[in-house]
C-alpha cells in the first residue's frame, strides 16, 4: 500500500502544475469571448490553488490501475469516482458551476469518461492484438 501512496504523490506532484496552466488557457478564451474582463485577487488565488490540487488529484489517483488484484472495471470506478468528486467539489467551491446544474455536469462527466475510456481500452486492446499476432508469428517459425 505504502509504494502505491507514494505513486499517487509522484504522479500527482509531475502533473499539478497542468490544472494552472488549463485554468490559464480557459479564462485567456472566455476573457477574449468577453464573458469575463477580469478576476479579483480571491478569485486568482482560490482558482489556481484548487486547480492545482484538482490536477495533483486526477494524476494521482491513475495509480489505481497499477494495483494488479483490482480488476480493471473496478479500478475505473474507483478512477471515475475520485475524480467525479474531485472535478465538482472544486467547481463549487469556485462557483463554476451552479447547484442546480449538478444534474448536466453529471450527464457531460459520465459521458466524456465512458468516451475516453472506450477509446484508450480499444488502442490498449488493438496493442495487445498486434503485440500477440507478432509473438504468434515468431513462435510458428
């Protein structure tokens, strides 16, 4: 357990500097959109230390996929819930997201994590195929 906190504090602390730079990027485009003219110091400084635990926290937590008696359905909710948790508890705290929008954003998170995991389960598999096809090929020899 205590190799797979430290994974969790690794991949966390190489990728927390990510959920700034996003932040950046998003409020750059809505402040072009002119949906924003600007920020107050608070709003700064709680945007970007929320972003950074949100980005420390959603890099860490993939460590669940190295713990190998989980199956890999379980590890995903296990993967889906943490950040489903993490991605909303910081949008309200920030005020990006209204109570009563809790119900859409669940609908576009469950979504988006159904996508994104079918895509890298299917490339993870195709790999897998070729990767046995070559071996199979090579021991027909």
């Amino acid at each position: 357990m205590k190799k797979y906190v430290k994974q969790f504090c690794i991949r966390g602390l190489m990728w927390a500097w990510g959920g700034p730079v996003i932040m950046a990027i998003v409020w750059m485009a809505m402040h072009g959109a002119g949906v924003i003219s600007g920020l107050t110091v608070d709003q700064a400084v709680l945007g970007i230390l929320t972003m950074t635990v949100m980005a420390f926290i959603a890099a860490g937590i993939s460590v669940v996929y190295q713990i190998e008696t989980l199956p890999k359905a379980f590890a995903a909710l296990i993967q889906a819930s943490v950040l489903y948790i993490d991605y909303l508890g910081f949008y309200l705290i920030n005020g990006w997201i209204p109570v009563d929008k809790i119900w859409m954003f669940t609908l576009i998170f469950v979504g988006c994590f159904t996508v994104i995991w079918f895509i890298i389960y299917i490339t993870v598999k195709l790999k897998v195929d070729k990767m046995n096809k070559t071996i199979g090929s090579i021991s027909d020899q």
